[in-house]
C-alpha cells in the first residue's frame, strides 16, 4: 500500500527585493561603464560587465521563484519547482563564462597598461561597495535556498570587489603603478570562480537528483528502521524538487499489518522536523509474497 504526505511550501516571495536589487545594480552599471570609459579603467569596465551578469542573474533567480509558484498540473505534477535549480546552475555558468572574458582582457593589459583616472575609480568603486552590500543585505539570512543563496553570495563577493578596486586605486593615487589596475581585474575573476564554483557544484547535483547535502540518507534509513513495527526498510530515494522542497519514497516492510493514517501522518511530520524532507511517499508491505519487489531493489539504496 503507497501512502504518502505532501506538505505544501510555497517559495518566499522575493519580488519586491529582487526588483529594489535589480534597480539599484542598473543604474551602478550605467555609472561604472561611463566612468569606466572616461577614465579608462579596466578594473571598473571588468566589474561592470561582472555587474550586468548579475542583473542577469537576478532576473533568472527572481523568475524562478515566480515558475516555482505555479501550482501543479496533470503534465507537470511536481509544478515547476525545479525551475529554481535550473536558475542556480545558469548563474553559476554565466558567472564563470564571463570571467573567462574579463581574465583574458586584463593579461593583455599587463602588456601595455593604461593609467586609469584613480580619484574617479576610487569614487565608482565605493558607491558599489554600498550597492553590491546593500542588496547582498537584503537577500540574507535565506542560506537554505541555493537559488537565493547564490544571490546573496554574488552581491557580497561583489561588495568585496568594489572594495579592492578602492585600494587600488589609493596605491595607484601614490605610488603611479598602473599595473594594479589589471591586478585587481583578475583578482575579481578568482573572486568570482571562487565563489561561483561550490554554486555550480551543487546545483549540478541537485540537477541529478542528488541527495541534498545537508541530508544524510544512512542517518534517514536508520532512524526509519528504528520505528515501531519496522522489519525492513529498501528502495529508500532522496531528491531535490526545487532548491527549497525535497521529496523521498521508501518501502517499509511492516509485517505486523498497516500500521494506520496516524503513523503516517506522524512519520512524514518527523521526517520534515528532523530531515526537512517536504513530501515523503511512504509504501508499506507486509511480507505477502505477492507484495515482494521486483523491479531491481537490490540496486537501490
């Protein structure tokens, strides 16, 4: 007998952050370009076209949230959920496709650097360090999403960098090594393959139905074989339906009989307490021969 509890958990709905923190990136963006341009800083250019990825970025993780609103349908039964794991990886591979761009142009400049106008660097990069940490503010304490979390961690590795690109160009103001300019781009490109790298990995395994890292399927086998009246317990999967919801279906060989609604219910609210596993399917057996699995459990966990 398949029993199963569904424990509805709509997104948080981010739209109004998403849309300040969209706001306020584009117009630093339109500054840091004409800035960039007129001072002829590579360091500004760099976290410019870093910036407008971001934007990018955010517009995906903000449309996810809204698909991952939608409620089910016949054809998609699970909703869109996953839309949310599919926006985690497109911004890891934005991200890591842009700095390959940015890294390229700042060896080149190390051939022939260019004296930037530092004063004006200084004065761009500072207003970003207050955009890029106030949008990286709003979007805290949500960690437990990847999709949010990955917002979070671009604004703030991007707070960082507007940092640096403030003391550059301080070092640049007194000491006139224009080479620091190229330095600091590439010091953006390891920020952001740093950061991005722990993103793209997990959303890649989310993406393969992986167990959510912070579950630990032998701690979930043992505390099921623990309960009462609990024989056996195989065929146990862990998955991810979004970057918030996790699902998981197991047989439980109960030969005592079907232990009731109840038990259930009391299961499937444990396994979220302890686990935080959002919908659990639960198939109860009894031993009867007809009931034996034949569709390759000895494969399975």
């Amino acid at each position: 007998m398949n029993t199963h509890a569904h424990h509805t958990h709509q997104p948080t709905d981010h739209g109004r952050i998403f849309a300040i923190g969209i706001a306020l990136n584009g117009v630093f963006i339109a500054a840091e370009i004409f800035y960039g341009l007129k001072a002829g800083s590579l360091a500004l250019l760099a976290d410019a076209g870093h910036n407008a990825s971001d934007v990018l970025g955010l517009g995906m993780a903000w449309g996810a949230t809204l698909l991952a609103r939608r409620k089910a349908s016949e054809r998609f039964t699970y909703g869109l959920q996953s839309a949310s794991i599919i926006a985690a990886l497109a911004n890891a591979l934005l991200l890591l496709v842009a700095v390959g761009g940015i890294g390229w142009e700042a060896i080149e400049r190390f051939a022939a650097p260019v004296a930037p106008a530092a004063a004006t660097v200084m004065i761009v990069a500072t207003i970003g360090v207050f955009v890029n940490g106030l949008t990286a503010w709003l979007f805290r304490g949500h960690h437990h999403d990847l999709n949010i979390r990955g917002v979070f961690l671009h604004m703030a590795a991007d707070a960082a960098v507007s940092l640096g690109v403030v003391i550059s160009g301080a070092f640049i103001l007194k000491t006139g090594w224009m080479w620091l300019d190229p330095l600091v781009s590439l010091a953006i490109v390891l920020v952001i393959v740093a950061g991005s790298w722990r993103l793209l990995r997990e959303s890649i395994t989310l993406a393969l139905h992986a167990v959510p890292a912070h579950i630990e399927t032998t701690a979930v086998k043992i505390w099921l074989a623990g309960l009462s009246g609990v024989k056996e317990v195989h065929d146990l999967h862990i998955w991810a339906m979004s970057t918030t919801g996790v699902a998981m279906s197991v047989h439980l060989l109960m030969p005592g009989g079907h232990p009731g609604d109840a038990f259930i219910a009391q299961v499937t609210h444990e396994l979220e307490q302890r686990f935080h596993i959002t919908h659990a399917t639960l198939q109860i057996e009894i031993g009867d021969a007809e009931a034996e699995c034949h569709s390759g459990c000895e494969q399975n966990v």
